[in-house]
C-alpha cells in the first residue's frame, strides 16, 4: 500500500474517534464545542499516525490502538491551546485559524485544555480496564510520563526560561528532546506496545522518535525563520524576535539544515531491520515539510 493511502487511512480513524469521542453527551456543551474547535481544526496528526504505524509495524490490528491515538492528539491539541494563550506564546493564529482565546475567551480556552487533557487520560483508562494483558496500562503509562512534568511540561517550563538567556546547547537540547520529541517517542511506544513489540522493535522505535523529533523541531525553526505563514497557518518570525533559544540561533541556519537532514537519516536507518517504510518515508517527508 502506498504511504499516501496508509496514511490517508489513519487520519479518516483518527478523525473518526476523536468525533466520537468528543461528541459524547455527557460534555459540557459549550465546552465540547471549544474543545472540538481546536481538535478538529486539520492538523497532520502526526503523533497517532506514528502511534497507529507502531502498532501495525508490531502486528497489531487498528482498533485496540485506536483509543490511544485519539488520546494523544488530544494532548497535542491541549498543549497548543495553552500555549497561544496570551501567558505563554501568545499567538493568534494557529493551523490556520483564530488561536482557541480569541475565540471562545481565555478561561473558556484554558478549560478546553484541561478538558482534552483529562479525556484522553480517561480514555486510556477506560481501555486499560478493559485489557487484562495490561499492554493498554503501559501505553497509557508511557503517555503519560512523556507528556508530562518529565517529558512535554517539563521542556516547555525550560523554553520559558531560556528567553533572552545566553544560547546553550543542553538547554536548547532539554528544550527539543522533552518539548517536542517526548511526544513523539510516547506515540512510538505506545502504539508499539499496543501492537506487541519486543524490547528490540521498542529501542528502534524510540531511537526513531528520538531523532525524528529533533529533525521535526530544527524544521519547526526553520520555517519560522523561512517559512510562509499562509502555508503554515500561523505566525512566524517570532523566535528571532522574542530571542528563543533555537537551532538556527545556536548553530546557523545552514549548519542546522545538515543537521536536520542528519537527524532523518538516522530516525530513517534505526529502523532498517524492520519492514518499516511508512516511517521512513515520514522521516523523509517531514524534512521537506512547509507546513
Ligand atoms: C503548554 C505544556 C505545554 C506545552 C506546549 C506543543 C508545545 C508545547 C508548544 C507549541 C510550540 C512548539 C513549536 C512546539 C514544538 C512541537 C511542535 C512543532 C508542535 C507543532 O506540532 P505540529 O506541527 O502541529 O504537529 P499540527 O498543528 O500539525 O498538529
């Protein structure tokens, strides 16, 4: 199957799940509305479609992975909200469309981020006391820890603190690999998990995430140095502006495209002994995205 059609697959499930889930009666309505408004506001699901390729690259079936596809996008999503909040990033504009605040108010937006924050633990919990291997316990485990005051919460508190600061390669390297790679492992892993893997397939599988994730954030500041705003579907500019601490402020921006191009390739050779092509055309797609 080619990668467009697998990959065409998994974000109609993706997408599918997260309406069903978010149109469970039992939400607050106008929050499930704010909550759905960002959730489905097209962006590339990139973390469950690495979740879902996981698992069917461990020999799962789509449907106990499922759950926690769904739920890692909703965390993604949680952690966009709060960070274009007027406290954090501030942004106006994201995937295209008026940030969540400026829509439905910042407490209201600060609501829908806890909310699809807390769902997608529910969500996992619910599988996990469903499945009695306990394969849906360690992946929402792993979630968990990555998305949390080890992993995503803890590289963003150091992104706060690195502004104006004296570039530093640990901190932009603490920065990267929890902000934004942490989330991407978590995927790896958890679909992996779902699926069955062996330790082996699971070391290669973070090593994946691990270098993809760094890959994915040098392009992140290259495109918000290079790149259009239209096509991206929010604002760019502002890293050089607010002084953060990114690749291309540390290394160059032609040192940080080698880099970037090196990262791939190594996200793409982790996986050589697997028949994993799906994922390493994501490597390779990912560092010639525009958007
Ligand atoms: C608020 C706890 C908390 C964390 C925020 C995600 C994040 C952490 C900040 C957003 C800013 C940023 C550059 C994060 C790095 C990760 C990244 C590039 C996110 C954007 O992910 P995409 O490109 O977005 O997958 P779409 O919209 O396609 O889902």
């Amino acid at each position: 199957m080619s990668y467009e059609t697998t990959l065409g697959r998994y974000i109609l499930a993706v997408d599918d799940a997260i309406k069903k889930y978010l149109s469970d009666a039992r939400i607050h309505p106008p929050l499930a509305s704010a909550m759905e408004y960002s959730a489905m506001a097209g962006g590339k699901r990139l973390r469950p479609c690495l979740l879902l390729a996981a698992n069917e690259l461990a020999g799962g079936a789509i449907e106990a992975a499922l759950p926690f596809a769904a739920a890692i996008e909703m965390i993604h999503t949680y952690s966009l909200i709060h960070d274009d909040l007027p406290a954090m990033d501030d942004d106006s504009l994201r995937r295209g469309k008026p940030t969540n605040h400026v829509v439905y108010g910042e407490g209201m937006a600060v609501l829908a981020g806890d909310g699809l924050l807390n769902y997608a633990m529910q969500i996992m919990l619910s599988a996990a006391l469903e499945d009695e291997s306990r394969k849906a316990l360690r992946a929402a485990s792993e979630i968990a820890e990555r998305a949390g005051v080890w992993g995503m919460i803890a590289g963003q508190a150091e992104d706060l603190l690195a502004v104006n600061r004296e570039p530093n390669e640990k901190a932009l390297y603490y920065i990267h690999t929890h902000k934004t790679a942490d989330m991407l492992v978590a995927a790896l892993r958890a679909g992996g998990i779902i699926g069955g893997a062996d330790d082996a397939l699971l070391s290669a599988l973070t090593v994946y995430g691990e270098k993809l994730g760094l890959a994915f954030q040098i392009q992140d500041d290259l495109l918000d140095l290079y790149g259009n705003a239209a096509s991206l579907g929010k604002s760019t500019g502002k890293d050089e502006k607010e002084n953060k601490l990114t690749f291309p402020a540390l290394f160059g921006a032609e040192r940080s495209m080698t880099m970037q191009g090196q990262y791939c390739r190594e996200a793409a050779d982790a996986l050589s002994a697997y028949d994993s092509q799906f994922l390493a055309t994501m490597a390779y797609r990912l560092s010639k995205r525009e958007s």
